[in-house]
C-alpha cells in the first residue's frame, strides 16, 4: 500500500537544497579552525558523508509523506483502537496489538517501502555514537 502524500507542495515545486557543503579548508584560512571541535564531537564522519551524492526524486518522495510520530500520536493511536474496540480500554499496546512506544520517529515511504528515522538511525548515518556529550 503507497502511504498517502501529507502535504500539499506540488512535487516539481518542491526544493531540496543539495550545496551547502562545509568547506573546512575555507573556515581555515578566514582564521576559523573547528579541525579540534569538530575531532571532539566526532563529526567528520558526518561531514564527509554530506559530500556523498543525493538523490533529489526519492528525498521529495519521502518529505511529501513524512509524519511525526510521538507520545501524542501514540496515544491517538490507543483512542482510536479503543474507539474501534471498547474491550481495549484499560490493555496495555501489546494487548491491543499495537507496536511499543519506544521513542519520537519520523515515519514516511519511498516507493511503497515503509521507511522510520530515529535519533538512532541519524547517529549511524552520521557514523557517531548515539549519546550525547557536551564540551
């Protein structure tokens, strides 16, 4: 099943900003060297990959049906089953055959493949662990 579009943008109009690359080199010679801040944070995995090329017709794909799902969409979730069904009410997720709960996510399809993001996911992409650190 093609999950539905979830906004209105007419895909030809649609942009996907593709260069805004950060040159490090340049920020060097205008006396900015982030080489120590970025090596701390772990980020020059995720900078090399933004050179990596990108595929403009599956980003639009995936935008135009992308929808947050959180603690409130979850919720929503359980009304709706117990709406259906008032047996539910008072069941547990597993119980009412519905999927945990377990963090925010970013829900969309590319090409009929149901695709989820979470912080998870963008820290491996970004080749970085999935804590956070400040310093």
């Amino acid at each position: 099943m093609i999950k539905p579009k979830t906004i209105a943008i007419p895909f030809e109009s649609f942009e996907v900003q593709v260069d805004s690359l950060v040159n490090f080199e340049s920020l060097k010679r205008n006396r900015m060297n982030l080489d120590a801040l970025m090596a701390a944070q772990q980020m020059f995995p995720y900078f090399n990959m933004l050179n990596g090329p990108t595929y403009v017709k599956l980003v639009k794909d995936f935008w135009v049906r992308a929808e947050v799902y959180d603690l409130d969409a979850a919720k929503v979730e359980e009304l709706q089953a117990v709406t259906k069904d008032p047996s539910l009410r008072g069941k547990t997720r597993k119980e009412m055959n519905l999927k945990p709960f377990r963090q925010t996510e970013i829900r969309s399809a590319v090409m009929g493949i149901p695709i989820t993001i979470t912080e998870e996911v963008i820290a491996k992409a970004c080749m970085v662990a999935p804590t956070g650190r400040f310093l």
